[in-house]
C-alpha cells in the first residue's frame, strides 16, 4: 500500500473517530471529560496531516519521502490518542491515577455565589458508558492503537518505489 493511501486512511480513520465522538456527545448526550478532550487533539492533527499529505502528494507538491513521513506523524499521532484512551481507561478502572483536574473530590463552595450557570465538571474517573464492559476510553485505545500498528506496519513492509514492479 502507497504512503499516499495509508496518509488518507489515517486522515479518514481519525475524521470517523472525532465525528463519532461528537456523535456521542450532541446526539448520544454522553458528556466528555478533561481526558476525553486530551485524545481529540492528536486526532485532530491527523486528520490535518493525513488528509494533507495525500492531497499534496497527489497535486505533486510533495514526493514520496515526505508523504511516507507526513503518514508516520499521521500514525504516531493516532498512537498517541490511543495511549491517553488506555491512560484513561486506567484511570476509570482505578489501575491507575487520574489528574487532579477531573477525578477525586473536589472543593465545593457554598454561599451567596450563583453557580448555577456554571457547566457540570465530568469526571475522568467513571466512565459515561459502557457496551461489554469497555468505556469508549478502552475502545479509543483498542481501536487507535491497532490502526496504528497496522498502519506502521503496512508502511514500513513497503518496497521503495524503484524496486516495485510497474504493470505493462
């Protein structure tokens, strides 16, 4: 497969994923948390450089090298959110600790303060649904970190361009 075609995938794999995210949270009402936005921002990257790197290749405004390394970062960064999904589902089965920002107790304020315009905190640490006992956490991570290997694989099994066979 050409660096050109894993780029694309890894920039539509990463496009499904966040439009399936916000699916969930406008449509589904399931509300993300500090760590859910956390693995959103390297999908949105990928989506930037996967997407880029096969329209450039394809106008002919980048070779081959540069697509092939426009698709590792495009990988590496679909890894990335893959290991905030497992830090994250870490967190929500109590393996692991959470940030201070969105888990555990926190300080509440009472008085004359009007917070009722305030939106609620999600916390990182009690997943907001499940299917099989997996939080969308734990399938970011199974998901995005398969593609990612896969993706890395099928990159670098590839032959270099001079030593394909062309088709007569």
């Amino acid at each position: 497969m050409s660096a050109q075609n894993i780029a694309a995938l890894a920039g539509a794999y990463s496009l499904a994923m966040i439009l399936g995210a916000l699916g969930f949270q406008y449509i589904g009402g399931v509300m993300p948390c500090e760590m859910c936005h956390w693995q959103r921002w390297p999908l949105d990257a990928a989506i930037v450089i996967g997407f880029a790197a096969a329209g450039l290749f394809a106008s002919g405004l980048i070779g081959r090298k540069m697509t092939a390394a426009m698709a590792w970062l495009a990988l590496i960064l679909i890894a990335a959110t893959g290991l905030i999904g497992a830090y994250q589902a870490g967190v929500e089965w109590k393996f692991l600790p959470g940030p201070a920002s969105c888990t555990g107790d926190r300080f509440v304020a009472t008085g004359a303060l009007d917070l009722s315009h305030v939106a609620p905190v999600v916390r990182c640490d009690v997943a907001a649904w499940r299917l099989f006992g997996i939080s969308l956490a734990g399938y970011n991570a199974i998901f995005s970190l398969s593609v990612a290997i896969v993706g890395g694989y099928l990159l670098a099994s590839r032959k270099p361009f001079f030593l394909t066979r062309r088709r007569a």
